[in-house]
C-alpha cells in the first residue's frame, strides 16, 4: 500500500482472521430487532428500514422508531401507501429529514414497479432512491447471502487499527475500502458484514477501545504499535459555520401553531414552528418583531441551540397567546401531540 501501513510481525491471512472474527461474533452478536440468527437471512425490507434509520443515527434512538415503523407498516407495500404527511410525524425525531422523504420514494418505486421485492442485485439496489454504496452493499450481504464489500466508519476504523493504516481520512477511504475487501468470501457474507459492526460499535470503539476483548487483538498493528488512539487518523476539520434565527411560539387555547415546511431543504415537508430565514449575523429585537408571523404581545423566553450536519444554529424564541381565525395559515395542534410529530429543534423550541 505504498509505504502507508505498519509492516505486520507475521503475515496472517484473511481467512485466519475471518474465522477468529466470526467465531466471536456467533458468541457475542447484539440482538438486533432487525437481524436474524447467525447464518439466517433477513426480510430485505427490515434490513433496508434499519439501515436507513441508523445513518448518522445510533442504534438505542433507531430502535423505537424501527419498532413503531414495522409495528404500522409491515411490508414496503404497507409503506408505500402509507400518507407523506404520517410517515414524517412518525419519523420526527430521527432528523436528517431526507432520509424519511427518500424512504417514501424508494417504498414507492419498489410497491409500483418490482412487484414489492427488493432486488437481489448490488447495482439495482444503488439505483433505488435513497439507497448508496454502503446500504446497496449491506442489503445484498445480510438480505441476501451476497458477497458485498460493506464498508461503514465501524469498518473503516477496524481496517486502519489492524493495519496501522498512516493515511489520514478521508484520503485513505479507498485504501481502506480495498483492504475490506480482501476479506469477503461467500462464506456468511452477511454475518461477516455485522460481525466488523458489531466489533467497530462494541470493541473498536472511537474512544477508550477494549482491546483485551477483541479476538484478533494478537496482530493488530495499532495495538503492537500502542497506538490505538491515533489510528485512524484525520485531516483536521474546517470549523464549521454559525447560523441565527428566531422562532415563534403562537398559543391558542392549548394549542401551538404550526407551518408545513417547503417540500425540499432542510427539514423539507415537516411541520414546524414558524421561524425566520437563518443567517450568519444574529437578529436584533426589533428585526424579530418586525418579521413576527402575526400581531401579537410577543414575549422572548429564550434561545434554543442545535447542531446540523453542516452548520449550528442558535434560534431566539418569541412567544405569545394569539386570536387567529380559521383562515389564518395555521396548523394548530395540541402541545402534547405537536412535541412528539414536530423536529427535535422545534420542540426545543416549544418546550
């Protein structure tokens, strides 16, 4: 690999190192409400669902809603008829919204035009709303038996402990992918994809891993170098940007005001608290009033932080107890019922 990884004492093979993982992983596998026995395969729609809910999303927060989704809808075709407007309340929460809308979408694309079947195909799979390398690949390995190369950041910091891997990430995901593949076979490709999950999440953690536990600890290159710590390593992060706002909680007889949020960007189609536009420079008290959806005796109760994939965001939060016809452009909700169906910044915002 070009000088970019710590020669290993002894060469150990693939196949050696498949055995001991899979060997660890028959006795200390998670039990996952998605996943099957070891060697079992999994409804490709239960496998699809999770791994959608699970980017940038851990497994403790994913599971309830994985639950509530299979519980309300238990096939895609249950799904794809399934109201737009149900599936984002039920999804409120898990953010990263797109996620929701493309879940539809591809739902839809299976019920209308596969006869309600996945394909059992890596390339189709990508060609599915929704649906990258990473879930194409875990779909096939574990719904299918495929021998996909499913790689992830579990994956990823695996490859580059065992194998002291010097290039930093992003730069060496290629490198680290090519050396992920040397271990798939068609032997339990499935249950190899969610041993190198599991190990990542539970053993190779980021932080403070347990080395001791780990079952191929006797040739990892970062642990013989006492470097676990460093690998893998990282090209600093840019910092990323600040945004302000402000946002507006409108009371009527127990019941908040909503607004359905523009179809696409961010938190698209959800119902949401009215808010501003979001900017760079902070807004003064008098911009917040002026730009307030409606005359009222409006009331600063505070400011609600939130942190996006790519930029933070800090909303002052204006309140007042309204009179609004029924033509005003409202959704009003009960708070009870609005906390649980609206995006997690907003019920910040409202409680």
């Amino acid at each position: 690999m070009n000088g970019c990884i710590a020669p290993p004492m002894t060469r150990v093979s693939p196949i050696d190192r498949r055995a001991r993982l899979l060997a660890w992983y028959d006795q200390n596998r998670r039990d996952l409400p998605w996943r099957g026995p070891p060697g079992v395969r999994v409804d490709p729609y239960r496998v699809w669902l999770s791994e959608i809910m699970l980017q940038q999303t851990t497994v403790p927060h994913a599971t309830p809603y994985f639950l509530t989704f299979v519980a309300r809808w238990p096939a895609v075709g249950d799904l794809a008829a399934a109201d737009d407007a149900d599936v984002m309340a039920a999804w409120a929460g898990l953010g990263y919204y797109a996620r929701a809308r493309n879940l539809l979408a591809c739902a839809r694309v299976v019920a209308r035009d596969l006869g309600g079947a996945f394909p059992a195909n890596e390339a189709a799979l990508r060609a599915l709303p929704g649906i990258g390398d990473y879930t194409a690949a875990a779909i096939g390995a574990i719904a299918f038996d495929l021998p996909t190369n499913v790689v992830d950041g579990n994956v990823e910091r695996v490859m580059a402990r065992l194998l002291a891997v010097e290039a930093p990430l992003p730069a060496a995901k290629p490198a680290l992918r090519r050396l992920a593949a040397e271990f798939v076979t068609t032997h339990r490709p499935g249950d190899w994809a969610q041993a190198l999950m599991d190990l990542g999440s539970g053993v190779c953690r980021p932080k403070s891993p347990v080395c001791p536990l780990c079952p191929l600890n006797s040739d990892c290159a970062a642990r013989r170098l006492d470097a676990t710590h460093v690998y893998p390593r990282r090209t600093p992060k840019a910092a990323s940007p600040h945004r302000h706002g402000v946002v507006y909680r409108m009371i009527r007889h127990g019941q908040v005001a909503l607004v359905r949020r523009p179809p696409r960007g961010l938190l698209g189609g959800m119902l949401a608290m009215p808010t501003t536009a979001w900017r760079a420079e902070p807004f003064s008290t008098t911009e917040a009033l002026a730009a307030a959806p409606t005359v009222a005796d409006w009331i600063e109760t505070g400011t609600v932080d939130h942190v996006f994939t790519h930029f933070s965001l800090t909303l002052r939060v204006f309140a007042a107890d309204v009179v609004a016809g029924d033509g005003a452009p409202w959704v009003w909700a009960p708070l009870s019922e609005a906390l649980v169906s609206i995006p997690s910044l907003f019920a910040k915002a409202l409680k």
